[in-house]
C-alpha cells in the first residue's frame, strides 16, 4: 500500500459526524475561555471541561488516552503540550494553552474532533507572552487559508508556519522557536490517524490533498529555543530554556473547492472572510 493511499477519505455524511464532534469542542473551548481566571486551579478547569462534554452526551478522547488522566491538556507558559491539570493556581499574565477533544459514536463507530487555543490570564501579560500567542494563531490561520485556496500537498501547512515564523521574527526581533518533536495528524475513526501534518517544511512531496481528507493542524511554537524535556510525570513537554510556548489547533476538512474548520462554532468564516474566503459546508440534502 502506497502511504498516501492510508489517507483515510470520508464521506459527506462521516465528515458531518465530524462536525459534532468538532461543535463540542468549541462548546469546551467558549467555557474554558469563561472559566480561567486568576484564582481558579487548573484541575477546576479540566471539571469544566467534562461537564460541558457530560452535557453533550459526547465523549472525551483525552482522558484515559495511553493513560491520560483527564479530559484537557492544560499547558502553562515554558510548558508546550501535555500538561496535567492539577493543583497549580493561576495567575494574572500566565500563558494557559488548553488541548483538547471530544468524540461522537454514529453508525457504530468514534468520530473525533480536536482542538488548542492558547491564552493569557485576566488579559495583561509580558509582551513577549502577547506574541508568541499572536504567532501561533497566525501561523494557524495562515495554513488554513492557504488550504482553502486550493493547495495541492500537505507541504503547504508547514510552509506557511515558517513563512509566519520568519515575517514575525524580523517583525518582532525576536527568536521563535518551532518545535518539531509534535505534529498534528489526520483525524477521523481515532483522534489520530495518518498521515503526519509537519510544522515545518519538508523536502519531497507529501499527501496530495483530495476533499474528504480531515486533518488537525496544530503549530506550536515558542519565544526561544525549540528544545524540550519531559517532567517527570511522563507527560508535561517544557521548554529547556524556559521560554514561553503556545499552541493553536482546528480540525480542518478539505472540502470541495475549500474547506471547513470543523471545531471552529463558525466553520471557520472569521478566518477566511478577510481574504474573501467562505467554508465549504455539506450541502444541503
């Protein structure tokens, strides 16, 4: 078999499957952005997110994921991906990312959805946290809308990271780091799937894009050098020189003649809008 051809394809129907498990997501997401303020555990947050999935009658495909023990990822400032949610307070100006997914089971089968956003506590903090937000949100958006303008192979989402990277490093003067050692997925039947979706550009060619194709494209970047150890917890991925991180993700549907950001409330219409771009939805039967 041919690595392209393991590119799972799916059909309108699975890919609206898709769509509610995407719509959770961003249902976990609104509450979380609600709930994190100074004073709040992180372990209070990951409650938020389980009752907002209980709700849904959804499924968290986080929690008990090769042990995971809980429903999000929670991520604070030199920390990357992984973090557990714990005891830890936070604070006014900490850089909080928050992963996390949620499935529906339709025609027997999971169907996934995953997402990250990245934010500052009460909405002041060090300039530096400020923009490394900004990057990675923009390197995301960046690769969506190059997917929505018809790009043939995968290659483009981690070219358009480094085109950001680069344009925002001189912008800023100042280092941005792109980490590597994680890369989003395919997505469908199981949280992850083939192929890998690089951060970064690759030589050769990688998966040629065909609509039915879902991927998860999640940028993460940091404010200094891209190397990273894991905790003793076996999970939490921090920066070695403890510099800030941040991490942006949606899962995204190649659709004919654009595409669909599946875990975004709005398909993804205030990303493309402004390059006068609208998502591809199923239409209507």
């Amino acid at each position: 078999m041919r690595y392209r051809d393991k590119v799972k394809i799916k059909t309108p129907t699975q890919i609206g499957y898709m769509r509610e498990a995407g719509l959770i997501v961003a249902d976990i997401h609104a509450a979380l952005r609600e709930a994190c303020v100074p004073g709040i555990t992180t372990k209070e947050l990951d409650q938020v997110s389980a009752r907002v999935i209980a709700d849904s009658n959804g499924h968290s495909n986080f929690l008990g994921y090769h042990g995971f023990p809980a429903t999000v990822c929670i991520s604070v400032n030199d920390e990357i991906v992984h973090g557990i949610p714990g005891e830890r307070v936070l604070e006014t100006g900490d850089l909080v990312t928050f992963d996390c997914g949620a499935y529906v089971v339709r025609e027997g089968k999971q169907w996934h959805g995953d997402a990250a956003f990245t934010m500052i506590v009460g909405g002041e903090g060090r300039e530096t946290a400020h923009r490394i937000d900004e990057v990675t949100k923009t390197a995301l958006h960046n690769a969506i809308v190059n997917l929505a303008e018809g790009a043939d192979r995968l290659n483009i989402v981690g070219d358009s990271v480094e085109e950001v990277v680069a344009h925002y490093s001189e912008q800023f003067e100042m280092p941005i780091g792109i980490v590597e050692d994680f890369v989003g997925h395919g997505i469908g039947n199981a949280m992850h799937e083939e192929p890998d979706v690089y951060n970064y550009s690759v030589r050769g060619k990688l998966t040629k894009l065909r609509p039915g194709m879902v991927f998860a494209i999640e940028p993460m970047l940091t404010s200094g050098s891209a190397a990273n150890q894991v905790d003793a917890d076996e999970w939490t991925v921090r920066t070695v020189d403890g510099s800030l991180a941040a991490q942006w993700e949606h899962t995204v549907a190649i659709m004919p003649g654009g595409v669909w950001v599946l875990t975004a409330r709005d398909g993804g219409e205030e990303i493309l809008s402004p390059y006068g771009l609208k998502p591809v939805t199923i239409p209507a039967q």
